[in-house]
C-alpha cells in the first residue's frame, strides 16, 4: 500500500513541476480554442512548404493543423499531460510526418529557420521573446495572443468579439 502510495505521490509530484517549470518558462497550458486556431492560420497566412513553429504547443492543435496545409510544424512542450496529448495527436493525424514534437524549453531552441511563430505567453516573459525573435530571418512571422509585445510594431491585430486579440508581427532586419 505505501508503496503504490509513494508512486502516486511521485507522479503527481512530476506532472505539477512540468506545469510549475512550464508557467516559469512563460507559457502555461491554456488550450486554444478551435477557432482561434483556425483565426491564427488565416492571419499568418500559413501555406503549404512554411515552417511553423508553436512555443508551448499543448496539445498540438495548431501543429495538426498547420500540417493539414502543407505546412512542417514544430512544437515545444515540457509539460507531461500535454506532451503525452500532443504525441497521441501526432500519432493519430495523417499528417504526422509533417510534424514534429520536441521535448524541452523553447527558449534553448534555434528557430533562425522558421518561417510563423504562434506563442501564446505571459507579459512578463514578452521582453525575453524580443531578444529570441532578434535572430530569426527577415519576413518571419510571428504571432502572439492575448497581449502585444512590448515595442514591437504591430502590423495586424486580429480581434474578434468575444476572443481573445492575436497580434501580428513581421521580422524586418
């Protein structure tokens, strides 16, 4: 009995840290909403050959269907519930090798090749994104729900009653 017990315990344990170093990171699991997903593809203008990239993918939603395009996707996730979702997801699409899911903190990760960036982060974290984003190629696009980053100049604002503001962004060297 303690034995099971302790590996509960532990499990539980697991899972809250991964949520824990993931809202530290700037990203928490708040699940976008279908159509929201469907509002970010059409304001980044994603098409077949692009590469996306979502910074706290969750569960895959824009990953699926950015693939369903054409396009090659790459998620960041360090959360356990939402990457054990995201892999059962990948498994599942037609498109699974169209994407592809990384286990770790996307703020160690190269993304100097992307062509659309989704984030969905807290305001605390957008300065640090500013200095990611420094390093990605001219035209890159990116996008950021919810709040603006700060002295960034906004080339499109999607609002639509009821939901949530995403920001575009174009990265101009």
């Amino acid at each position: 009995m303690y034995v099971f017990l302790t590996i509960v315990l532990v499990i539980i344990f697991v899972v809250l840290l991964t949520f824990g170093l993931a809202g530290l990171s700037g990203a928490p699991w708040v699940p976008t909403r279908r159509r929201d997903v469907a509002r970010f593809l059409k304001l980044a203008k994603v098409k077949p050959g692009d590469k996306v990239c979502d910074l706290g993918c969750g569960d895959g939603r824009i990953l699926l269907e950015s693939a369903a395009i054409g396009a090659k996707a790459i998620g960041y996730e360090i959360s356990i519930i939402p990457l054990v979702l995201v892999y059962f997801n990948r498994w599942r699409s037609p498109y699974r090798d169209q994407i592809e899911v990384k286990s770790r903190d996307f703020w160690q990760a190269d993304m100097s090749d992307v062509d659309v960036v989704f984030t969905f982060l807290v305001p605390a974290t957008l300065g640090k994104l500013s200095r990611k984003m420094a390093k990605m190629k001219p035209g890159t696009r990116v996008i950021n729900a919810v709040w603006p980053v700060p002295g960034w100049e906004v080339v499109e604002v999607d609002t639509e009653e009821g939901q949530a503001p995403l920001y575009l962004y174009i990265i101009d060297k």
